[in-house]
C-alpha cells in the first residue's frame, strides 16, 4: 500500500490547526502558541516544495564568495566537508549551510583586521552579509502548494436540513418540529454520526440519532451499506436485541451528501475505546454481560433474517453451511475488490488467497455475527449494557469469528473459559473449534484492511482531509496485517 506523502501529513495539520484547533481556543498563550505552531508547520511543507533547492543554491554562492574573499588574504582559506550534491537531504544541506556559514564567518573577521582596502573591504563584508540574507528573501517567496483536493457533491447534514426533513415526514405534518441541538459524535471512521435535541409536537425536548452515510466512505459492501444496516437493525428490533431501535431511512434529502436514518438515542456511556482499550476498571459483571449478549446474538435463529437476506446478502446462505457462507463471502469480496478502486496492495492479494484456501470445514448453520464485537462498541449505564452499537461489520458466518475478536481484550480482564461457559449458557455455541477462531481473526482483517486502504486512498487522492484517516498508517496497519498474518502462520503449522 503506498504510504502516505511527508507533504500530505503537513498540509493535514496544518489544515486542523487552522480550521478546527485555534478556533477553538481561548486564552491568549494558547493562541499565541498555536499561530506559531501554524507558521512552523507551513514551513516545513515548503521544505517539502523547493526549500532545499534555494538552500543548495545558496551554498553554491557561499562557496564562490568564500573563494572571493580568501583571495584578498595572505594565505588562503580552507573549506572541508562542504560538498552540497541535489540529492542531499535538508538535514545534510542544512549542516553543509552552518560549516560554511562558520568559515564565511571567520574569513570575514581576517578579512576585517586584514590590511586590504578598507573600501574593497566594506563591499566584500557587504557581499557577505548579502549572501546570509538572500536565504530568508528567497527562501519568503515560496508559497506553500496546496495539495490537491476532490471535493464531495452535495453538502453536509445541517441543524436546518434536518429540522426540514423532520417536519417533511407524515408523523409530524400540521405540527412545527424545532431542532435546539446537532453536534458531531466522535470516533466511527465508517459512518457519521450525529446527536440532536429537538421539540416534538407537544413541546417535550427529545433526543434522537442520525447515522449517516460519509460523503467518501471507506467502504460500501456488505453491512457497510447504509440501507443494509437499516434493514438488519429492523430485524433486530424485531427480535428485542439490544441494539439501536431505528425510525426513519432517509435516501436522499435536499442536497445533503449522503444517505442517513434516525433512531432514538440510548442511554449511557463507552466504558472504552478502540485504540485506548477500557478506561479504568470495569466490573466482572459487565464482561459477562457481554458474553450473555453474545450467546443471545449467535442464538438468534437464521430464518428470522430471510427477507434480509434475500434482499441485501446472497440467498444460498440460507440453505448453506458456515463453510458455505464463507465460499460465499469470500466470491462477493472479491468482486468487490475488482469494482472499487483501492490502493494496490500485495498484502490484501495474499490475504483473499490465504483465505479462500483454508476455510474450516463445517456443517454448521451460518450465524449472524456482529463482526466488531468489544467492549468500545457499547454503551453502559451503571455497570449494565443498555446497547450494543456499530453493526456495520455484522455478517452471516461462523460465532468463532466475533469470539476471536474479543478475546484479546477479555483474557486480559477476566478469566476466557468463564467467559466462554457464560456465552455458552445464554444460547452460544457449544463446539468451539479453535482453527476456525484463527481463520475469523484473517477473515476480520479482510475487511479492516480494505477499509483502511481505502480511507487511504481517499486522503491521498484529496477526497478526505480528515486527520484522523493519518491513524490508519500510523496506528492501525501494523496491528491488524500482523495479527492475521501470524493467526495464518499458526493455523498452517497446527
């Protein structure tokens, strides 16, 4: 995958600086501090764009002068180690630049107590301080590119647009539905999400959540589909899963830049994050909790998502197997991987390979699986579960896939096995087979992979300028291609 340009990182921060911090600050040290953070920024980007040349020019005239003013002494000046050459980083040029600038400095000094022309040498001394200037005067002509940017059509979800669409639905016609609040919720790279207040039509204020389709997403397959998570949380509902109960599927609206639908808002908190792991302790009580969930979720009989399926997914799954359902996957992600453009990837061709090469045989019938199952995907309110959140990875395929996800994080709370026997009390699957668990940690990185290289692409192409898409180099590749390519290993060799 290609790796993200020194001038993309620069041209990054120093658009989030601008646009999002310094707003955002409010004591004068603060600002202060961040203006010059911006102006530091600004300059090594232009040290990405034609700074290194003017300072290899530079030294080149340094040279030639020295040489000028060493003619007018007795004996001439030595210089060593000053070999500028255009392939020279700017930390070399950048060291050439202050042994010259030293010998220049000191060639001045005997050229001052010198018993040449006190006129020629206040022309020479003159040339001298000339040249240190022409640095900082060349060097304050060059403008910082700014990186080129493919801008998404239609605009974002405002508070008025969807104060709009609320009194456009059939529910609310003949009444005025007031919007007070609309803010951004952090994290979720997949979809935006948003919170908002408003006053129904008996004047009570309400909470509600928008989950919205990103104007340049990472990935449209599968449960990464608006609409597909929409129809999947219905079932759900349906069922009295604790997940997201949705209200209204919005495909286009105005001109706003992406489908989105609404569901009622739940109560409580994250009681972790994906990168942070959990903050603080958590109770037993909660991870058991979470395995009871689990058990419940694998329980779930398949018929019960056939329209769901036939509609959004590939109907032989319904009469397959899990190994079944796996060959099924597998054809789809690879069509999908042949239709969208992705950044090219040895990695992800070996991955497919692997993976269509050692599906675990099994009878089993195929599960639906949330595919992100952890403890940052919940909301808890006083040490109980009241949500389970993010289905856009959910899939039908085998319960050892959302096992091997979790385990990590649960071995390192609480004893595994009396988590497995609790998931395996509340309906989970008996015959836990451990080479399918190795097989649903690759299988799981198929999709973050993918995911990741295509947030990728879109911040290298210009069609995404949000900074947190830089954590997908800097944070999430070496974990998630490392973690299944050792699970392959291991699972070859047992």
């Amino acid at each position: 995958m290609k790796i993200n340009t020194t001038d993309r990182y620069h041209s990054l921060l120093l658009k989030t600086l601008t646009e999002t911090i310094i707003p955002e600050l409010s004591t004068v040290g603060a600002k202060s501090a961040a203006e010059m953070m911006s102006v530091t920024l600004n300059e090594l980007l232009k040290r990405e764009h034609g700074t290194a040349g003017i300072l290899l020019e530079n030294i080149r005239s340094g040279i030639q002068l020295l040489q000028e003013l060493s003619s007018h002494l007795s004996e001439p000046v030595l210089l060593q180690g000053v070999d500028p050459k255009p392939q020279d980083s700017f930390a070399e040029l950048v060291e050439s630049h202050g042994v010259l600038t030293h010998v220049l400095a000191e060639t001045c000094t005997l050229l001052n107590q010198s018993s040449a022309s006190g006129t020629e040498t206040s022309k020479l001394l003159l040339k001298a301080a000339e040249w240190e200037l022409s640095y900082y005067v060349e060097n304050s002509k060059i403008v910082a590119p700014k990186l080129s940017t493919i801008p998404s059509e239609g605009s974002p979800l405002t508070m008025e647009t969807l104060e709009g669409y609320l009194n456009s639905l059939e529910t609310n016609k003949g009444h005025k539905i007031s919007v007070t609040n609309f803010e951004p919720l952090p994290g979720g790279f997949g979809k935006q999400t948003y919170l908002c207040q408003y006053d129904d039509i008996t004047g009570k204020s309400k909470d509600l959540v928008i989950r919205k389709t990103d104007p340049t997403p990472i990935m449209s397959h599968g449960g990464c589909n608006l609409a597909n998570e929409y129809s999947l949380l219905n079932v759900l509902a349906k069922n009295n899963f604790m997940a997201p109960k949705p209200i209204d599927f919005c495909e286009c609206w105005e001109n706003v830049d992406g489908s989105f639908y609404t569901m009622d808002r739940a109560k409580g908190c994250t009681p972790g994050s994906f990168l942070a792991g959990v903050e603080g302790d958590l109770p037993e009580s909660l991870y058991l909790e979470l395995a009871e969930w689990l058990g419940k979720l694998h329980s779930l009989p398949l018929e019960q998502f056939a329209e769901h399926i036939e509609k959004h997914n590939d109907p032989r799954i319904l009469n397959g197997t899990v190994a079944d359902a796996y060959s099924y996957n597998l054809e789809a992600w690879e069509k999908y991987i042949s239709e969208a453009h992705h950044l090219d990837s040895p990695y992800i061709i070996w991955l497919l390979h692997w993976l269509q090469n050692n599906i675990p045989e099994s009878n089993n019938k195929p599960v639906l699986v949330h595919g992100d199952y952890n403890v940052h995907n919940v909301l808890a309110d006083n040490g109980k579960i009241t949500i389970i959140l993010d289905w856009e990875c959910a899939d039908f395929a085998g319960p050892e896939q959302d096992l091997a996800y979790i385990k990590p994080n649960i071995e390192n709370h609480i004893d595994w096995d009396k988590f497995i026997s609790h998931y395996q009390a509340h309906g989970g699957k008996q015959d836990i087979c451990e080479q399918a668990m190795k097989f649903g940690v690759v299988y799981t990185a198929l999709r973050t992979n993918l995911a990741g290289n295509r947030g990728t692409y879109n911040l290298q192409t210009g069609r995404n300028q949000d900074l947190r898409y830089i954590m997908v180099e800097l944070g999430f590749t070496q974990s998630f291609m490392g973690s299944a390519m050792d699970n392959a290993k291991s699972a070859r060799q047992s």
